[in-house]
C-alpha cells in the first residue's frame, strides 16, 4: 500500500563556499533570514540564552555581517554561570576615564577586562554619564572574555565608525519557506483586548426571566402581591406590642420590682 503522507521538503542548506566564509571569516551576510535565524536561535541555546530577550543582534562592520552581545545577554551570562563581578580600580588615564573588573566564576577562575572611555571636555550630566558607561563597559567586557565569547559588546558599537545594525527581513520571493517558529518575537494577537460590555438591563418591570433548571420562562415575584389561601396555614404571623412604664429593678435579681 502507497503511502498517503506528503513528503516533508528538505531545508535549504547553504553551499560549501558559504560555511567557510562563516566558519572561517566570520561572515553571515551570505546566509538566508531562515538561515540567519536558525543561526541565531543555534547560538543561544549552546550558550543557555533565551533567544525571546534579544540578546545579540546582527551588525555589518568593515564589510562582514557578525553578531555582537546586548545588555541582556552579558547580564544572562553572569546568572546562568553564577559570575560575580568586582571593580579593581578606578582612574584617570591622561583624558581618559578608565574601569578595571574582575569577574571570576564560583571555583576560582577569573578574568580582567578594562573599559575606557574619553571625557576630556565634558561636565555635568554628560561627565557622570560617560564613566557610568564605562564601567558597565569593563562589566560586560570582563563576562564576555570570561566564557570565552569572542564579539562585540553593545557598548562598543557607538564607538566603531561605520557600523550598522542589520534586522532579519523576509525574503522577498514568496516561495520563500520562513520558520515562524524560531523568530524570537511573538504573532501579534488576532483578537481584539475590548472587554466586552456584559448583558444589557431590562428596564421592563414586567420582563421574563429564563430559569435555567427547566428552560421555561416565568414572571418575576412580586413581594407585594397576596399570600394565596393555600399558603395561609403555613405562614405564622405574630404582632409584638409593648408599654414601657416606669419602675425600679432589684439589685439581686434584675427584675422589675412590683409596686
């Protein structure tokens, strides 16, 4: 008996020469956005990121496109690997302000990077800004060197002329196979967030109401309205009436004394 399934299609792999430009030179620019993709989201798990959070993003610089390490990726890093960073020192190297850290993982190994950034002719908010950089700088600098991932920092690329940010676009051919599943944002909603408005009131005194035990619709009560006589054994009724009068309490007792 034939087989009824339909034949799963093969991914597209890249050419020979294509891998050693990766693998060698470090060029991703001749890969596919699938290919890109699967790349990325490749890189992510051998280092325990969740590639949801962004963490590197693709960069053309001097002709190559590489990936180079966000925020989020240096600080998954440091809690995924348990890596504790110190500030060794803090100075002043001719116009230049200049951060040594320390990290080092939970069995004693470590590392030192630097990060230095020029603050000749600022002050104020702009002075405090570019030693804050700094120092975030030597962090991120430091944990990247110390699990052995050799690329750029986010802080870095501000100050590398001529680097661009690349974003993955969808092949224009629309045969183009392109697997949702490994983009790192999530499908917008296809619904709408509106709460909805709930039942409407009736105003009609006189409206019925659906009883969901039998399906048939019946009055509202009317507390007003006569007891039948066949209720009426049934129902007590007792009138409480009372005169206060004047009088005096025993001190024992606490009742009323007869005068």
């Amino acid at each position: 008996m034939a087989d009824s399934a339909l034949p799963t299609p093969a991914k597209e792999l890249p050419s020979p020469d294509v891998i050693a430009k990766v693998l060698l030179g470090g060029d991703l620019a001749q890969l596919t956005p699938q290919q890109k993709i699967s790349y990325y989201r490749s890189v992510c798990d051998s280092l325990g990121l969740n590639p949801l959070t962004q963490p590197f993003e693709y960069l053309r610089l001097s002709g190559r496109e590489v990936l180079y390490a966000k925020r989020n990726c240096t600080d998954q890093l440091r809690h995924a690997h348990h890596i504790s960073v110190t500030i060794t020192a803090r100075e002043l190297v001719e116009d230049c302000y200049v951060v040594t850290a320390r990290a080092s993982f939970p069995n004693g190994r470590h590392d030192e990077s630097i990060g230095a950034v020029p603050i000749a002719g600022l002050k104020g908010e702009s002075r405090s800004n570019a030693m804050m950089k700094c120092e975030t700088k030597a962090k991120r600098r430091v944990t990247l060197s110390l699990v052995g991932l050799s690329t750029l920092d986010e802080s870095e690329v501000d100050s590398i002329p001529g680097a661009q940010p690349v974003h993955i676009t969808r092949s224009s051919r629309s045969d183009a196979p392109v697997d949702l599943g490994l983009e790192c944002s999530p499908p917008p909603l296809n619904k709408s967030l509106t709460p909805s408005p709930g039942p409407v009131a009736s105003t009609h005194r006189d409206a019925t109401i659906a009883d969901p035990g039998v399906g048939a619709s019946v009055a509202p009560a009317d507390i007003n309205a006569p007891i039948p006589d066949a209720w009426q054994p049934f129902v007590q009724k007792t009138a409480v009436t009372g005169t206060i009068t004047a009088g005096t309490r025993s001190k024992t007792t606490g009742k009323p004394r007869s005068r």
